[in-house]
C-alpha cells in the first residue's frame, strides 16, 4: 500500500510536468488531470475523485476568488489612474539619479503589494529607459533592483495570489506572512536587488532598445495625485490585515479582552474586508474624483478580473491536487518518507518548491504544488503560526529561485530590455536565485527566534 500511494504522488507530479512541458496543456487542466491520477492509482472510487474535485476546489476558491478578485481590481484602479507611475516619479525625484536604484526598489517593493508582477514591470519601464539615457548606464543598473524588488513582493507578502493560495492551503493568517515577508523582503532586495544589480550591470552593458524609445517619455506631464494618498491606499489593505494579527494575539495572550472593539478590528482586518475597503477607497479617490466615469470604472474593474481569472482557476486546481493528496493519504506518506532523511522542514519547503519551480517555470504552480505535498504533514508537526508563515516564505523563496527559459517573467524581462537570451541567463536567473537563497538564510535565522 505504502507503495502504491508513493506511486501515485511520484506518477502525478511527472504527469503534472509532461503536460505542461511537453503537450502544452493549460496548468488549470493539467493540475486536475494530475489530481485525478492520485486518486486512480491510490484505489479512489470514480464517485469519490469527482467528490473531491468539488470539495478541493470549493475549499480553495471560497477564500482565494474573493480575495485574488478584490486585488485585481484595485491594482487596475492604480495602473490605470496613473497612481504606480506616480509614486515612482516621486520615489525618483527623492532620491535623485545618483540614487535611482533604492528609488526603483521601494517603487517596486510597494506596487507588487496590489499588482501583479508582469503588469507592474511594464508599467515602470519608461522610467528604466528614461535613466538609462540620462546616465549612460547599462539598462541593468536600474532594472535588477526593480526586478527583485517586484519579485520579492509578488512571491512573499500578500494579497498576491502565490502567498495567498499558500496560505490558505497550510491554513496560517496572513498577518505573519505579510510581517515576515517585509522583516525577509528588504534585505534580501538590497542583496539581489542593488548589490547584485549593480555588480552585473558593470559586467553587461545594455542600451534601451531602439523601438521601446518614446518622445518625451521620462519628462512628460502627468496630473499631480498626491503621493500621500496613494501610499495610504496601497498600505491600507497590509495596515488592516496586520491590525486583525495582532488583535488576534493580544486576545490570546489576555493582554486586552474581547469585546466589540477587537471583534470590529478583526472584522475590518480580515482579507475580504480590508481589500474591499482599500477597492473602494482607490474607486472613489483615484477615480470618481479624478474624473472617471462610472463607466469607464466598471470596464476597468471588468478587465481587471480576465487575468486574476487564470491564476483563480489554477489555484482551486492546486486546491484539487491538495484534496486528492490529503484523502488518499499519499501526501502524508510522502512527506514523512522525506523527513525520514531529516531535512530541517524549512529546507524540504525550498526544495520542494525549487524542484518544481526548475521543472515547469511557474512560480505559482511551485508553489501551490509544493504546498499540497506539504500540508497533510504540518498538521501533525504542532507547529506555531509564525513557524508556519515561515514554511509559506520558504516556499515563495523556492518558487522564485532559478528563473529560466520556461519563466514567463523571464522572457517578459527579456523583451524589455532587448537582451540575448544568454544576456538573461547571466542577470535575470543569478538574480531570481540569490534572491531565494538570500531570503531562505534569512527565514532560517528568523526561525532561531521562534
């Protein structure tokens, strides 16, 4: 039996790799397909795998639809009211030209928070292309940093949909993982961000592309939203959210009792309600006040939703994959067949999730996956809330270690930048892996103190 169920967790992650490999088939499917296998070659009655693809998807998608949805939106109110581009304008002017990386790393590091990463990049190039010419440095001083910093938020500090579907599958609030991600993010931006950004580009020179140049495109003329206002909206949703932890631990703790005021903070810090507080504020304020209209607010919002679809639909997929895996009991199995090696549980994370990350190039997919194999066996390690928040940060450090050629973002960097694919592999793949090893020595040091 032990055999059969090691088996089917084996069978299922190669399956798993070969349709999005090989056959090309969309994650959303090919998870399922791969949740479906488990259950055939664990003995699943027929009945029971289609029982379980309802409840592992309907588990997951009650929290992540509403909370991946709510973000979507808000981060399109801010792409598309200029407020991303504002604030970095501003990061720049504050910082000067000598200075610009730090100002690209924080620009980046906030605006990953609400939107997602590809978007954010091709946002803030014209900023990249407009230092490039002023200073004559390589495109890479500038964008290294940016990277990192956009990579670090997408992959580490919620409400981004890696994070949150991590979260979700482990069960840990999300208050501890947006605490650890920023103690975790910032260090690790400086080192594979502006250390390493800096190092590479005195090794590799790159211009601005000549089709990617617009007349005017650094200097242009852009309605003044106030810098506070848009940090306050983007840093709404976090504020709420770690409001709602830290009540949560006081209450506890006894320090203060419950009443209607910790029930409200709670209430007001929970996802759903933090992120449908900071869309509508972004609605009004960046939007019906700056002239949009009610229509041009719903089409946003509608567009907004087409790709925080995908991601939706793939994480209830991974949701299925954790389903079938608990039910059969192969996810058990196979994790404790793991520890049997003793690898410290933080490292088995990393691992886990930067096998699959190397195989197939979704960090999203790493990490959902590497999570499902993970969580019937932290059930049973008694561990606390923030040592689980650190198994969800180990997995984000994993997932986003050792991006290549089957990387979305690696290829969307490349054509940014117009780089050769070597030219990539040299900056874009050391950087994505300082960053994740950078980030896992600093999750284990966390750990000593937990």
């Amino acid at each position: 039996m032990e055999f059969t169920l090691l088996l089917a967790v084996f069978v299922a992650i190669v399956v798993l790799l070969f349709l999005i490999l090989v056959v090309r088939i969309q994650a959303f499917i090919s998870l399922l397909i791969s949740s479906i296998v488990v259950g055939l070659i664990a003995g699943m009655p027929f009945a029971d795998i289609v029982d379980n693809i309802q409840k592992g998807m309907g588990g997951t998608l009650g929290y992540v639809a509403t909370v991946v949805g709510l973000g979507a939106i808000f981060g399109a109110i801010l792409e598309h009211s200029g407020a991303t581009e504002r604030i970095s304008r501003w990061l720049l002017d504050k910082f000067g030209i000598k200075n610009s990386p730090i100002a690209l790393s924080i620009a980046g590091f906030l605006i990953a928070i609400p939107v997602f990463f590809d978007v954010a990049f091709v946002i803030l190039a014209p900023l990249l292309y407009g230092l490039q010419k002023k200073t004559g440095k390589s495109l890479l001083y500038f964008a290294i940093p940016l990277a990192a910093s956009l990579a670090i938020t997408h992959a580490f500090i919620p409400p981004t949909p890696g994070p949150i579907a991590v979260a979700d599958i482990i069960n840990v609030p999300l208050g501890w993982i947006i605490l650890f991600g920023f103690i975790v993010g910032i260090p690790t931006t400086i080192i594979s961000g502006l250390i390493f950004g800096k190092y590479i580009a005195n090794k590799i020179h790159i211009e601005t592309p000549t089709e990617m140049i617009r007349p005017n495109l650094f200097e242009k003329d852009q309605k003044e939203i106030p810098v506070g206002l848009v940090l306050a909206l983007i840093l709404t949703p976090v504020f709420l959210i770690l409001m709602n932890t830290l009540t949560d631990v006081l209450v506890k703790n006894g320090t203060i009792d419950a009443g209607l005021i910790p029930e409200l903070i709670k209430f007001c810090g929970h996802p759903f309600i933090a992120l449908m507080i900071s869309t509508l504020l972004a609605l009004y304020f960046l939007g019906v006040k700056y002239g949009f209209t009610k229509n041009q607010l719903q089409d946003i919002s509608t567009k907004a939703l087409a790709p925080a679809g995908v991601i939706i639909l793939i994480t209830g997929a991974g949701g299925v994959f954790k389903q079938m895996l608990i039910e059969t009991g192969a996810g058990v199995l196979f994790a404790e067949k793991l520890l049997e090696y003793n690898i410290y549980p933080l490292l088995l994370a990393f691992l886990l999730a930067m096998i699959i990350r190397i195989l197939q190039g979704s960090a999203t997919v790493a990490m959902i996956t590497a999570a499902g194999i993970l969580a019937p066996i932290l059930v049973n390690m008694e561990l606390s809330e923030p040592q689980l928040a650190l198994i969800v940060l180990s997995i984000a450090s994993g997932a986003t270690s050792f991006s290549h050629v089957n990387d979305s973002g690696f290829w969307l960097i490349n054509r940014y930048l117009g780089m050769t694919e070597a030219q990539t592999l040299k900056s874009v793949t050391p950087m994505s892996t300082i960053l994740g090893f950078s980030a896992l020595g600093l999750i284990m040091i966390l750990d000593l103190f937990l």
